[in-house]
C-alpha cells in the first residue's frame, strides 16, 4: 500500500512570524524551519511566541531532520526551545548555522546538537526524502529554497524569497536550476504570500545604497541608523558609504554586533580595520564624523533605539545634532511601537528621516509578477500559498490560478491543517495541535491560558482583595472585612461602594454560618461568587476577586 503524503503547517499560515513545517511520508518526518512570532499588545507580559510542538512530540521517533531555509528569527528564533525537546540534527547553510549555533550557546544546547552545513545546491537524503538546496535572493545571505524529493513526487518550498538580478553577493535566484524541477515534474509548491498585494516587481537592495549616499552627502550630522540586524546586504551598504565619506562607524546592539562579526569571519562582509570603533572613542569625534548602527527598527523596548529615544542609553544621549535613518518597514501589529519611538525622537530635537517614499527600505520578499514567475517555471500540480495572513494566501491562490492551476489543486490550509496527497489528489485529512505557545523570557517560562485570561482581566477590569479575618478556634468572622482595590475603582472615590461590598460580603459569610459551612475553600468560593455577581450587576465589570481569610 502506498503511503499519502502529507504536509502539516504548524506555523506561519494567517500570520506573519513562527513559521514551522512538517513534511510527513510513511515513518519519516521531515521539518522545514522553527521561527518564532512576536506578541501583540493583548498579549501581556508575552516576550516570544512559539509554534506548538505537540504533533512532533507525539511523532518524535520518526523526525529525520530540521532543514532551516535561513537566519531570520521568524524562521529560526524557535530553534533553541524546539531543541530542549528533540535531539534532531539541523540541515543548513553557514550564515545560518553560525547564528543558530549563537542562539545555542546561549542556551547551552550548543554541544549537544548536531549542525551539518550544507552548500547551495547540496543534495542528500533523510529517510525516505530527499533535499536539495536551491539559492534564492532575500535580506539574508545563504536563503535557499528546499525540493524535496519523495515516493509520491517532488515538493518545492520557496522559503522566503524575491528575484533580484542586482544582488549586493552571493548571485541571482537560480530560476534555471527552479525551471528544469518544473519540466521534470512538481508534485506540489509552497510559496511565500508575504508580498502578494504588491503589483509588479520588488527594487533590488542596490536601490537603498544609492538612497544612504544621497543622505550622507553634505550632511554635518551624527548619522544614526537603524535597520533589521540581520540584513548584512544592507550593513554592508551602509559601512560602504560610511567609509567613502570618512566617517568612523558605531554599533549599538548585541544582535547586530553578532551579526557583523559572524559574517566579517565567514567571508559574508568586507570591513575595513579600522572602519569600526567602540562607542567611547567615537563620542570624542566631530559629528559629521561618526555613524551608529543600532538595532531597534521596530521599536522593541529594551533595544538600542528605544532606549536613545527615551534617554536610557548610557552612552548615546540624542538631541538636535543628530540625522537619525530607520531604514526598515514595520512588522505587521508594530506600527504603534516604532510611532512611539519616532515621536520621542522628534521630540528630542533630532531629524528622522522614516518615510518609505525614500527609498530607505526595499523587502526581501516577492511582489506578484516575480510569485507568477516562480508559478510559471515550478509548474506544480498542486499548489499552496503559505507565509502570510489569510487573506494573502487567498490572493496568492488566486494568482495560481491565473497561472494554470486547477482551482480544485489549490489549498487554503490553516496552522494545524493536514494536507494529504497522493498522485491523483489533494484534500484535507484530520487536523494536529497547532496553537501558539506563549513565553515569558524573564524566566517565568512558558505562559497557560488560564494565566494570559487572568492578565486580561487584570489589565481590561483590575482587581478587588477581600481580607477575612477569621477565629483559628471556633471558625467565626471576628471583625469587618477589609477591602482592597488595584485597577478597579479608588476607595475614596466610591466609598458607597464600598459599604454594599461589605455588606454583600457579610451576608454571604452569615449565609454560610448557617448552613454550617465551615471549610476555608468553600467560603472564599461563596464570597467570590457573590461579589461578582453584584459587580457586573452593577457596574458591568469583572475585576479579578481574591478573597482571602487570616486566621487569628
């Protein structure tokens, strides 16, 4: 009996971020990328967003390896929390086994793990699969698309990706090693739908190191840049004109400084000696001498940027002397941080040059005529949109259809979807676990549902502390209850209030002396309900309640 084949996205689909895929055939499991996601302002307290592992877990003995397309966080960041659970060797290219082995001596994990570094167009075999990396252009060196070869046909994931016939190294996307798959015959593609709803093509990175020159030329300024740490293209680009212009370059944020060098030592930039300078020796230069390349383009609090912003940076202190150049665009849900960061910029004096219209950013992913060209020479029978919000992927299916492909071969699939197919036909089989695992970085660990449903409450109706103080002899209420609010109301201000929740919190206890309930659990329970039941009553809200009973 042949085996279907399936493919079970468990991250990455209806979002951006914490992309994960597992490609499953007879025993063996293969899985492309562990990225991590980054919360949204409802998600309190929250550092990290993970993919859910369950399936995995359920399914360990069978995992042949981890192919990784690339070094960005939403492809790899989860690596190190996926890795305290498997012991699964890591399939890759050199930029990203260099930082993914950064990431895993921070956590210890590093001499446990194996990490075989692969060449583009490498081909080897894990269990009934077999791989070959294909060179693609997008922010990062080393991105490579991945066909897999299986008993039913050939699977191609793009990876993230974009056609640039100008790229700063490393070569142009190999679209002819991507057309000769495509007349051999391609089961089934998997392409990123993060740029779908641009028209035409996307600017090469080549466009932004002419915008940088236009920037420096004439200016007697302290320059200071942010932009994504990872994009090494663009680094190099800035310490490029940096350095034709004569000015001595800063950096200010550990993931870009691991970043610089990692690729200086792997061949990936060129940087003159004494192009770089700590931070100390620069602020004894003229302004219009210095740069700094800070992290913080997407106004994360804590990075270099915010804290210049909002003057917790020890060594950078921003005021009106200062050109400060946020080349990068927003992550879909962090547009409100990185307008509070530009505004306290503003509001030190500095210019901010931001606006997209200056050419200070171009994406790393593929605009809708380079996803048809990519459908065109794949020419895959069954095709599925994946990387991006829902509606991305509805508009990426479309352009595959306009393409050549059936409607009846193009799946919409879902985090968590189980996609089953054999030579003759494509559906949906039972769905897997696929949530979002929540974590706290300070230590705390991994966040349940029942304490982020406790963090709403606590930040949308605050909290109400209900102090019994109770007979250790004989079980009695032996003075009034205090009451202690935090986010709910202020006690002066409402102090009829006040009086009713004592007097609701006196009969419910009288209550329970009569019916001889004398058990600590059943009290609280009691008097929790009927505070609750009188609040929403009347004040339509629902704080947190925490009835608490000292014995005396």
């Amino acid at each position: 009996m042949i085996s279907k084949l399936k493919i079970i996205p468990l991250g990455g689909l209806g979002e951006i971020g914490k992309n994960m895929t597992a490609i499953e055939y007879g025993s063996d499991i293969l899985v492309i990328d562990c990225g991590m996601g980054f919360p949204d302002e409802s998600m309190y307290g929250v550092d990290f967003v993970l993919p859910d592992f369950t399936y995995l877990k359920n399914n360990a003995s069978r995992i042949r390896g981890l192919i990784l397309t690339h070094g960005h966080e939403d492809h790899i960041g989860g690596v190190p929390y996926f890795l305290r659970e498997f012991d699964v060797p890591i399939y890759t290219l050199p930029l990203t086994a260099a930082l993914v082995e950064l990431k895993l001596e921070e956590h210890d994990l590093l001499y446990n793990t194996q990490i075989f570094t692969k060449k583009v167009g490498s081909v080897f075999r894990l269990g009934s699969f077999t791989v070959e990396f294909i060179r693609v252009n997008h922010s990062i060196p080393d991105s490579v698309a991945v066909a897999i070869r299986t008993p039913l046909g050939t699977i191609v994931h793009t990876g993230d990706f974009k056609i640039d016939v100008t790229p700063i190294s490393g070569g142009m996307i190999d679209l002819v090693r991507l057309g000769e798959l495509g007349n051999e015959g391609v089961l089934a593609l998997m392409s990123d739908s993060t740029n779908v709803e641009r028209p035409g093509y996307s600017d090469s990175e080549r466009k932004v190191g002419a915008s940088f020159d236009k920037l420096f030329k004439g200016c007697d300024k302290r320059i200071i840049i942010t932009t994504f740490a990872s994009n090494v293209h663009r680094l190099q680009q800035i310490i490029d004109v940096a350095v034709r212009y004569g000015r001595k370059v800063g950096i200010t944020g550990r993931s870009m400084e691991n970043v610089l060098r990692v690729s200086k030592v792997l061949g990936y930039m060129d940087i003159p000696d004494d192009a770089i300078m700590e931070l100390e020796q620069l602020n004894k230069l003229p302004r219009d001498k210095v740069v700094i390349l800070s992290t913080g383009s997407q106004g994360e609090a804590m990075s270099a940027l915010y804290r210049m912003a909002f003057s917790e940076h020890r060594q950078i202190q921003v005021d009106a002397g200062d050109r400060i150049i946020i080349s990068a665009s927003a992550i879909p849900g962090n547009e409100t941080m990185i307008s509070r960061v530009i505004d306290e910029l503003f509001h030190k004096g500095a210019e901010v040059i931001y606006d997209r219209h200056t050419d200070l950013h171009v994406s790393g992913h593929a605009c809708q005529e380079e996803q048809k060209m990519i459908l065109g020479l794949v020419k895959p029978k069954y095709f599925i949109p994946v990387h991006g919000e829902y509606r991305m992927l509805v508009k990426h299916a479309e352009l595959g259809r306009e393409m050549g492909v059936q409607p009846k071969n193009i799946l919409l699939a879902e985090n968590g979807s189980c996609i089953e197919i054999t030579k003759k036909s494509i559906g949906f089989g039972d769905p897997v676990p696929a949530g979002a695992v929540l974590l706290d970085g300070s230590g705390a660990g991994e966040i349940g549902g029942v304490v982020m449903r406790d963090r709403h409450r606590l930040a949308e109706d605050g909290m109400l502390v209900v102090v019994l103080p109770y007979s250790s002899y004989d079980h009695t209420l032996i003075g009034t209850p205090e009451i202690v609010t935090r986010g709910f109301i202020y006690v002066k201000e409402a102090e009829e209030m006040m009086e009713e929740l004592k007097r609701v919190t006196l009969e419910t206890v009288d209550a329970c002396a009569a019916q001889h309930i004398t058990d600590w659990t059943a009290i609280k329970t009691k008097v929790k309900s009927n505070l609750s039941g009188y609040l929403f009553k009347t004040t339509h809200r629902s704080p947190m309640i925490l009835p608490v009973i000292t014995e005396i």
